[in-house]
C-alpha cells in the first residue's frame, strides 16, 4: 500500500496499472470510495474478494479434467451431473450448473456467452479478453470453423462442431481428448498438459511436449 | 418443484417475442425451432428479479438447434449444432 | 435474423477479425469486479441479473466506446441510483473530487 493519505481506502494503483481518467472508470472508482465510506464494504473485504478471484486459474479445471480422463466412473458423473461431481473435488458453482462438454474424434464444443460474458471463473480463473470481446462473441456462434480457424483449430468435415451459448444460468468447460502417449501418466502429469484455451474449445489438441 | 412441461428428444419452438425486460433469450434464437437436448433445474427467471420484484423460479432447459436453420449461407457441416440454455416459459411444442 | 434488442444482444452479427493478445486485468479492474461482487454479497442487489439489466440500458455508442469494466462500472451505477442506494448529486460530486484529486496529481 503506498497511499500518504489519511483516508487512503487501500488505493494500490501500481506503477504498470495506472489509475484511469476515463469518465466512466472515475464512476467505478467513485461508486467504490462512496461504497466504502458509507459502509457497505471494507478495503480489506475488498483485497480478500480480489485475492480469492485471483486465486482461481485453469489448473482447477486441469485438475478435474485429469480425474476424468483417468477414472471413467468419475467422468460419467462428471459428464452428467457436472455441479455435483466436480464436489467431489472440493469445487463448487453453486447456484450455476455446471456442465462439461466431452470431446471426441467425431464432434468438438467451443463455449460462448453472446449475451455477456458467462464464463466458470471459479474453475477457469478469470476470462480472456477475447472471450469478452464483441467480434468472438459475434461470429462464434454463426461461423465457429472460421473463428476456431484463427485460433488454429483448423477442423474436417469429419468432425461436427457444437456451439454453446451460455444464455441463462449454465457454465460450461469442455472436457478435451486425452493426448495419445499419455497412458501410465500420473494425474498431476495430466492435469499439466491442460491449458485454458482447451477447456473454452478454442483450442483441439493438448501437446504432450 | 413442478414437473418438467418437456423431455429429452421433444421438438420445441423458442418464442419470437420482445418482453421490454432484461431477457436472456438472444434475437438470433427467437422463433427456431429446436429439439430438447437436456432437461436442467430450476433457477430464477431473470425478467422477474429485475428491482427486487420477487423471483419465482422457472425451469431450464437445453434446446439443440442445427445450425444450418440459423444461418445461411452456413460454413461447416449438416451435423453442426447450435446448443442454448432457454427458461421454459419461452418454449412450446413445435408443430 | 431477427432485429437486435439491445446493444449487448450481438450473437450472429457480422465482425472482424478476434484479437487473441492476452491483456492483463488493471489493479482498479480487479477493484471493480470486487465491487460488483460485494454488492451481491451484501445485498445492495438481490441478482445479477440486474447488472445484466443495466449493462443493456447503455446507448449504443456507450456499449461499442467503453471497455469491459467501465461498462459494469456504468452499469452498478445505473442500479443503485435508481435503487436510491446512492443519489446522482453525491456520486456527482464524489467524481468531481476524484477528478480533481488526479487534476493536482498531474495524472490528468
């Protein structure tokens, strides 16, 4: 904290972040000191909310994609209650259902929320600016071989492609293939190879390098 | 807990209305017909908790829509699908 | 296709190309997404749903100019004012002192 004033709320603008001018951001900043001094919540409530969001990251969802991949009555637990199952493993969406898409050699799920922005934070860690992004959120679902395209998920005609639109109250990831050559790996080994991009569905193959 | 009004495998139409309430059903959707791929749990119907109206509770389901009745020209094959989260209020049986 | 209904209501419009460059979240961008995140935990709104609502009353040209966090920012103001959280006059006069602040720290 390097704030000098005496009613610094926490303010920890870092030097690679600097504090916006923008109009609309200055709205932000003031509904939050106003928040703050009227009471309704505390910079340290605050600095433990951030804390527990950046705490969440793709490894979560590695890790569930792992015991899927090595326990085939763990993943059709997974695959058809996915609030419950991913319990099993200390994790919790509550009050969103959640819901996990399997990949196969012949059908690939790419994941969208047109309407906002819906996304499993709590499993994936936060979005990736262009899942927020008008173009993806535009064109995925109505051209979604020339958006996995640009991703480099280049797909035949022999494989369909399932686009879901996070419309109401589900969060989807998608469970991909498991790598060939993985076959005596460890969990840990497995939930490794598994990246963000592959759990969205903006990317098909996990690289075993 | 009410009973679900839809199963798997039913031929359902997604209403083409425009409620002027915050509504989570988009454009591209409305008045396609679709099949039941998922019957899911009930959840708040977001037109209704808007300012703290109250929040009855509408069921949720999946419809799966072939992406060559939603666009066309469509770029990709006959078996590509469209899969959305719709409140079943907004459902009825297709023709 | 059907007409739009709002300016978030965007799924099958045509557009360009998707910049895949990661951008990392600002400090104030964390500070807001814990903002709107309170504001459920404390009950100054009943559902996110009503976020959603105050996202799709931004014009249009508010939707297209504003990034991702400046639109939920503009969107938590739209609720609690009309909630009476908060009035227009202290919000109004709280920008004005924050504006004010980084006019004298030579931010501006």
């Amino acid at each position: 904290m390097t704030g000098h004033d005496d009613h610094d709320h926490g303010r920890t603008f870092q030097p690679d972040h600097p504090e916006p001018t923008s109009d609309a951001a200055l709205v932000g900043l003031a509904l939050r000191e106003l928040l703050i001094e009227g009471g309704h919540y505390t910079a340290d409530e605050e600095q433990a909310v951030i804390a527990e969001m950046q705490g969440a990251s793709p490894e979560n969802g590695g890790k569930i994609v792992a015991r899927a991949w090595t326990d085939s009555d763990y993943k059709q637990r997974l695959l058809h209650n996915g609030k419950d199952a991913i319990k099993e493993l200390g994790f919790d969406l509550e009050p969103y259902e959640f819901t996990v898409m399997e990949n196969t050699e012949g059908v690939h799920n790419v994941i969208v929320c047109t309407l906002c922005s819906c996304y499993p934070r709590a499993l994936l860690g936060m979005s990736p600016a262009w899942y927020k992004s008008r173009n993806y959120r535009s064109r995925v679902v109505r051209e979604p071989r020339g958006v996995l395209s640009e991703f480099g998920v280049n797909l035949s005609d022999d494989v369909d492609v399932r686009v879901h639109d996070s419309t109401a109250e589900l969060r989807y990831m998608v469970l991909p293939q498991r790598p060939v050559g993985t076959d005596n790996w460890s969990e840990d080994d497995l939930a490794a190879l598994i990246t963000r991009d592959s759990l969205i569905g903006t990317q098909r193959d996990l690289s075993t390098k | 807990m009410s009973e679900p009004l839809f199963s798997v495998g039913q031929r359902v139409q997604i209403a083409d209305r425009t409620p002027p309430v915050h509504h989570r059903v988009p454009s591209y959707a409305k008045g396609h017909v679709g099949v039941i791929e998922r019957v899911c749990g009930m959840h708040a119907n977001p037109e209704l908790c808007i300012r703290g109206d109250g929040k009855p509770f509408q069921r949720i389901y999946r419809v799966r829509i072939p992406q060559t009745d939603l666009w066309a020209p469509y770029e990709g094959t006959d078996g590509d699908k469209l899969e959305i989260e719709i409140f079943e209020h907004w459902l009825e049986l297709a023709q | 296709m059907n007409e739009p209904w709002g300016p978030h209501d965007i799924g099958g419009q045509m557009a360009g190309p998707i910049d895949l460059g990661e951008h990392d979240i600002a400090h104030w961008e964390w500070q807001i997404d814990a903002m709107l995140r309170l504001a459920h935990k404390k009950g100054l709104i009943s559902d996110f749903a009503e976020l959603r609502d105050g996202i799709e009353q931004l014009s249009a040209d508010d939707y297209d100019r504003l990034s991702y966090y400046e639109r939920w920012a503009k969107s938590l103001a739209y609720t609690l004012l009309s909630k009476e959280v908060i009035t227009d006059q202290t919000l109004n006069e709280k920008v004005a002192e924050i504006r004010a602040r980084q006019e004298a720290e030579g931010l501006r």
